[in-house]
C-alpha cells in the first residue's frame, strides 16, 4: 500500500472586480468506513460446573441461603431480613417505568440537509443566547454581508405582494411577525443595514469605532442577525484570516443576546479556481455554526443542482425569477426555485421561522436528541471522522491526552508536548484531502498528519493546513498544543476543517 503527501495547493484566483461577490460550490464527500468496536457476549456458565452440594447443617441459618439453581422446599421459611440482597447489576426496573433516556450530544452538522439540525440540546442553548439580554426585540433582525446581502432581491420582496409560498402556508404567519418589527423607520426586510456594503469582506463588518455591526445593532437592537460573507475574501486569498473574522462576528453577536443565522456561500461560475476553494470557505462557515450551535443554511447545496449554478449573467451574484416582465424573488415555485435569489429567500424565511417557533416560541424542536460524538479523542479512542467535510471544535485545555511531544516522522523538533486530540479516518477508496486547523489569539494548535498512533508514523504537518492524496486503510490526524521556549502550552480552542476533492 502506497502512501503519499501533496504539499498544500496554491490557488490563483482570477482576477475580479472587488465589488462584485458570488460564492461557494457544492462538496460531494467520499464514504468512509465505520469500525465499530463489539463487546463480547457475558459468557455462559461451564458446562461442567460442579452441582449445588445440599448441605447437612440443621440450622437453616447456618446453612445459608440455597443456592441459586436449587429451589427451596415447599415448607421452608427464610426470614426477609436474612435473604441477601440480589447483586446491584441484577436489579430490573419495574416494567411501567421508562428506561433513562440516552446521553444527548452537541448537534453535528453534516452535509446533506439544507438547515442544520435544531434539537432539543439546540435549542437550549440558543434559548441561553437570548437570556442574555431579554428585551431584544423579537421581531427584528440584522442584516449582515456584501452585495449579495445588499441586493434589493434579498429579502425586500416579502415586503410586497409578490410573496408565492407554493403550499408552505406556515410561513406567512413568521412574514407577517416580522413585518410588523421597527427597524428605525421601516421593517427588517426593507431595511438599508449600516453592517452591509457591496464589495466587503468580512473585516470590513468589523472595522471602525463603533464598527458597522455595532451601528446596526444600536439602531436596531435585533434579536437576530443574517450574515453571509465569503465571496470577496477568496479574492482576498487568505482563508485563515476569513476564519478568525467569521469567529468574531459571532461571537460579538452571541456576547451581545443576537443569534446569528449563517449561510454558505453560492458557488462561483466566474473562475474555476475561485471555486475550486468555495468547499473549505463554507466548510469554515459550517465548523463555527456547528461548534457555536447555531442555525447553519447551506445555500450551495441549494443551488449547485440548477443551470448556471442559479446565478445571473455575471456567474457572481444569484439571478432572480421573472415572470410578465416582472422580477419575483420571493416566488417558490418550481420555476422561481431554478434562481439563486430565490432560495436564499426561501432558507432564509424557513431559518427565521423555526427558530421564532422552537426558540422565541414553545414549539417542540423539530429534530431529535443527537448522540454524542463518537470518540473521546486520545490515541485509543480518537474521534471518529465519519464524513467529510468534517468539523469539529474543541478545546485542547480540556484534553487528557499528552501521548505526542515531538513527531521524528515529520523530522520536526518543535515541542508538541502541550495535550492533544486524536482523530481517526478510515479511507475505502483513494481521497485527496484538504486539512485545516484554525485558531486565534495566542492558541497555537499544529495539525499532524500520521498513518499510526506512533510520532514516527509521522507523514505531514503544518501550522494551518497542508494537502494529502491518501490510499484506502487507516490514518490519524493530531491536533496539538505548541509548547514556547518558556515551557508554556498555547493549548485553547481551534477549528478542524477536512475537506475531500469531489
């Protein structure tokens, strides 16, 4: 079996005018192999096992109770105070009680779906978002993003009366709650946002004093936020940066009692290698949704499907349903339905709804519990990577493995010896892959790429990322603390992205 690492991509981006911005295309993940650990059956008494010997004694206290296989005659009477109790292990619960119901985990948010699973651990924790401050306004959300954001395609519609809901009659009462909201003179659909511009990049949101977003949420004072960004910070080419600012939009929303409603990014039709990364740009969007436990759309999966990706003649932005020379962005018909503009409008009013229903309303969530992840991330017990694009965030501070201090394989000598996390990736066909770990602040966490649980095994690693064509079997991935020259661990929080080429 062969194995063998590509050096990370360096992607030319067409050139392109700043102020346009477009977006992402759809992953197809490749399968992987599931092994599953099975217990052994509880083993059988011997065959030969010797039988009860009935005992002698007269006295049935010195005898003892009978033994288990040997019933005790009609007429004799053991007093309950001298029966043994049966084993713990052994006792049944009565049969009208319920078993206990199983461990729920964090929501993973895996391709597939178009909105992310909202399950009861879901929703206690955006319902924790908004108890920390109480009087924001319900009906009232932010808008945040570029010119895609900016399109009077995107939203205003809902305002007007060229609403076709095509038999999702539920959402007229959620248009109707929000258009009755003040969004400093007008209604949050129509609203012009201070924290959206044509030709931003996600930065751009955050800069300044107060910053955009700040602007909009004095004026507003939302409960929501609908943010995309993504199609301007491939031109900018630095995917680590675009990270660490999508972080901190949301977490400056979630600080302040806002619950940010993400959406990926359309796929690109102007160049080729600009979506060529639209995968790991939306793979980010997905990782902070999931590990924040937040609402994720994912419009690319959306749009992939349609002629032209259902974007306009600049193969940027989305293009917009027309019928009698009339535009309708919010028309969900079959026909609307083939147009950029008009999907995000439907996911975004059904993102909208189901948190007004399940979050600001005592609707049961519509998902059920999730398991917990599979996995406890230490060299004999990694956390399974099950599909792809895979995400997860974690926090190194609270690893108990410390199995890997250098990694010979690598011939690296930096000191890894701060704790680590341990994932595993079962391979049943070749797969290049994408491999990406992000973090911020003075949290250094290095990613290492092994075909065992041995630091010699040791076949690639990097700071943020490399890319590797893996052959079917077994691999690991570490992701793991720098220790500086004064012997302090840069453990913390960070991002794991892996991305498989289609």
């Amino acid at each position: 079996m062969s194995r063998r690492c590509a050096p990370l991509l360096l992607l030319l981006l067409l050139g392109c005018d700043p102020s346009l911005e477009a977006g992402e295309a759809l992953y197809q993940g490749a399968d992987v192999l599931h092994i599953i650990d099975a217990s052994p059956a509880d083993a059988a008494p011997p065959p030969d096992a010797a039988p009860a010997i009935e005992s002698d004694a007269a006295d049935p206290l010195d005898a003892g109770p009978p033994p288990p296989d040997m019933a005790p005659a009609p007429d004799a009477e053991v007093p309950d105070a001298d029966r043994p109790p049966p084993p713990r292990d052994a006792e049944v619960p009565p049969p009208d009680m319920a078993p206990p119901p199983p461990a729920e985990g964090p929501a993973r948010y895996v391709a597939g779906r178009l909105h992310s699973p909202l399950t009861p651990a879901v929703q206690a924790s955006l319902r924790q978002i908004v108890a920390r401050d109480a009087g924001r306004r319900g009906n009232v959300f932010a808008k945040i993003g570029d010119s895609l954001t900016v399109s009077n395609s995107f939203l205003k519609c809902f305002a007007g009366n060229g609403v076709e809901l095509a038999g999702r009659d539920a959402l007229a009462g959620t248009i109707r709650h929000f258009l009755g909201g003040s969004a400093a003179g007008t209604d949050p659909f129509r609203r012009d946002s201070a924290a959206a511009t044509v030709g931003w990049s996600a930065i751009s949101a955050l800069r300044g004093d107060p910053s955009p977003i700040d602007q909009e949420v004095d004026a507003l004072d939302p409960r929501l936020a609908v943010v995309m960004f993504g199609t301007n910070d491939i031109q900018r080419a630095n995917i680590t940066a675009y990270a660490d600012e999508m972080f901190d939009i949301v977490d400056l929303l979630l600080s302040q009692g806002i619950i940010p409603l993400l959406s990926s990014i359309p796929p690109r039709g102007d160049s080729a290698a600009a979506d060529d990364v639209v995968p790991s740009y939306n793979a980010i969007v997905r990782g902070i949704a999931e590990g924040r436990q937040i609402p994720f759309m994912d419009l690319e999966m959306a749009l992939r499907p349609l002629p032209r990706y259902g974007l306009a003649g600049d193969r940027l932005h989305g293009s917009t349903y027309q019928r009698d020379g009339a535009y309708l962005p919010c028309s969900f018909t079959e026909a609307g339905l083939q147009h950029g503009y008009n999907w995000r409008n439907l996911l975004t009013i059904e993102s909208l709804h189901r948190v007004l229903q399940s979050v600001l309303g005592d609707e049961a969530p519509p998902d059920p519990p999730a398991p917990p992840r599979a996995g406890r991330g230490t060299p004999d017990d990694p956390f399974v990577i099950d599909t792809f694009p895979f995400t997860h965030v974690a926090d190194t501070r609270e690893a108990t493995s410390r199995a890997f201090d250098r990694y010979p394989g690598c011939g690296a000598n930096q000191d890894e010896s701060g704790p680590e996390y341990v994932y595993r990736l079962d391979l049943d066909a070749p797969t290049t892959l994408r491999a990406y770990v992000f973090d911020r602040g003075d949290v250094d966490i290095d990613i290492h790429l092994l075909g065992d649980t041995d630091p010699a095994a040791c076949l690639d690693r990097d700071h943020t990322g490399f890319a590797a064509s893996l052959d079917p079997g077994t691999w690991y991935f570490v992701l793991d603390s720098f220790v500086g020259n004064g012997g302090q661990s840069h453990a913390g929080e960070y991002l794991f992205v892996l991305v498989a080429d289609p």
